[in-house]
C-alpha cells in the first residue's frame, strides 16, 4: 500500500474540485457551492493493491507562490482543462512548467484530464488537441464527466500508476550508487 499526495492544476471553474469531491466523497457538487482550498483523500485500487491518494484542490484564489509551496511536496500532478474552455487548455503548459519548477526537476508524474466530455456540441478543444498536448507532456490523457465515478476513479487510478513507473525508474536519491571520491 502506497500513499500518494497528488495536485490538481488548472483555470478556475474546469472542474477540479468536482472530480476531487466525486473522488473522496462519491458525490456530484452541487451549483453555487462554496470553493476553498482542500485535502480529499480516497483509496483506490492499482492493479490488486490499495492504496491512499490525497489531492490536493488549491483554492480559486491561490496565487503563484502558494502554489508552488503545495506543488512542491506532491507525487505527482493532474492537469484539468474544460473542453469548453480554449484559455483553459492553453494555460496548461505554464501550469506545467511551475510544477516543474517547484519541483525542482525536469520530469514529474501528469496526466492530463478533459472535462466536460459529455458535452458534445459548443466544444474550443478537441480531443486530438487534448491526445496531442498529453503526447509533447509524455503523459496519458484522459476524458470524463464529472457525473461519472467510473471515468473519474480512472484518473486518478492512471495518475497513481504514472507515480509508480516513475519512482520505479528512478530510485530515490539514497538508494542511487554514490561515486567514489578521494580526498588528499
């Protein structure tokens, strides 16, 4: 079992906190409820093992350096934009570079999430746009309506997943071969 703190980053009103709350508390948010930045925390299961994963929902109006301070000690981050919402989708890339950034590294667990996929008519994105954007990140891309807790499980379940092949790849810096050295 496994504990994984995990950060959703995205425009204000793509969805973040409903896929957050359909996740911890299996329910739809309602309209006009009142948005703060949380911790959710849900099991899930990977392949036959469970295990915990807290997201971290930061309010609508956080501003870069918090940011960074809460981006800095996640596992690994979901990028949220709204089919609906062409800004949304284009932020993403800087919303990228900070978790990076924050991070300290190159390269770090995403996927990248569309909203809204029940919406068919009205769309600014595409989901080749959403395919091609998740390929130049190297991470999966996924589509979900909020409504359905199947899709939305599945996204964080991929970004888990996503935490797990990139810790394997990459032991933790205690556990790399040190080099030799030599002082005289």
């Amino acid at each position: 079992m496994g504990d994984y703190t995990v950060f959703m980053a995205g425009m204000k009103g793509v969805g973040k906190t409903s896929l957050s709350v359909q996740l911890a508390q299996n329910r739809v948010v309602s309209d006009g409820e009142v948005h703060e930045a949380n911790t959710f925390t849900r099991r899930v299961i990977v392949g036959s093992e469970e295990h915990t994963v807290s997201v971290t929902d930061p309010g609508p109006e956080e501003d870069a350096k918090k940011l960074s301070t809460s981006m800095r000690f996640c596992r690994g981050f979901m990028l949220v934009f709204s089919y609906k919402s062409r800004a949304s989708f284009d932020c993403l890339t800087q919303f990228r570079s900070i978790a990076l950034d924050a991070k300290g590294v190159s390269s770090a667990p995403f996927v990248l999430v569309a909203t809204h996929s029940d919406v068919k008519s009205g769309r600014q994105v595409t989901p080749e746009d959403g395919r091609a954007l998740a390929s130049s990140f190297g991470c999966p891309f996924l589509e979900v309506c909020s409504m359905n807790y199947d899709d939305v499980e599945n996204c964080f379940v991929e970004l888990v997943k996503e935490i797990m092949a990139k810790e394997a790849a990459s032991p933790p810096l205690s556990m790399k071969k040190k080099k030799d050295c030599c002082v005289q």
